[in-house]
C-alpha cells in the first residue's frame, strides 16, 4: 500500500445530523413546567450562595469600620458557603407537603415557594 492509500484508510468520515422536536400540545406545557422547575431551581441555589457572599462582605466591613484593613479583615472573616448537597437538602426541605400549608419547622423563604 502507498503513503497515499494508507492516509485514505485511516481517515475518519463525520456525519451531522438535525432533529427537530414537535411536541404535542400536553407535552409542550410539561417541558415548559419542567424548565420553569429548573430556572426556579438554580434561581434559588444562585440565592442562596449570593446571601452567602453578603453575610461576608458585612462581616468584613464591620471588622473594616472596627479598625482592621480590609486584606487582614477579608483573611479573617469565614463565612460557609453553600454546597450543592446543601442547597438541596433546603430545597427538599421548602418543597414540603402539598398537604400542609406552612413550611416545615427550621426552613426558611417563602411560603409554598414549589407549589
């Protein structure tokens, strides 16, 4: 076999190919109902580390205004942010029982946020 045929056999051939989706009317509305669940999801998780990052930044000025300089101040101050296991065990948490009207004892946010 030539150089020339041997590169020919080792070539590799891509296929693309397009799908289009046309769901049904009752399917439409589930994959909405499902991306709205998510959007909320990350919403409530990008919330919940921004409240986070806030409880720092005022921890961090109080010691500022106490005196401290801001680089010893920000190597002082810990404030935990919220890793995914917890962000979900909140969640499930607020998600509660469609049987009860209030969230359960501890949870906080709003009431019925996940209907």
């Amino acid at each position: 076999m030539s150089r020339r045929e041997e590169g020919f056999a080792r070539s590799e051939v891509l296929r693309a190919f397009r799908f289009t989706l046309d769901p049904t009317s009752a399917q439409e509305e589930v994959l909405l109902r499902h991306a709205g669940a998510a959007r909320w999801a990350f919403n409530h998780a990008l919330g919940m580390k921004v409240a986070a990052h806030q409880q720092w930044r005022q921890q961090v000025q109080a010691l500022v205004d106490t005196g401290t300089t801001e680089a010893e101040a920000r190597k002082q101050v810990r404030a935990p942010v919220p890793t995914k296991p917890a962000v979900q065990k909140h969640l499930n948490r607020i998600k509660g029982d469609s049987r009860t009207p209030d969230l359960p004892e501890g949870a906080f946010g709003p009431a019925r946020p996940c209907p």
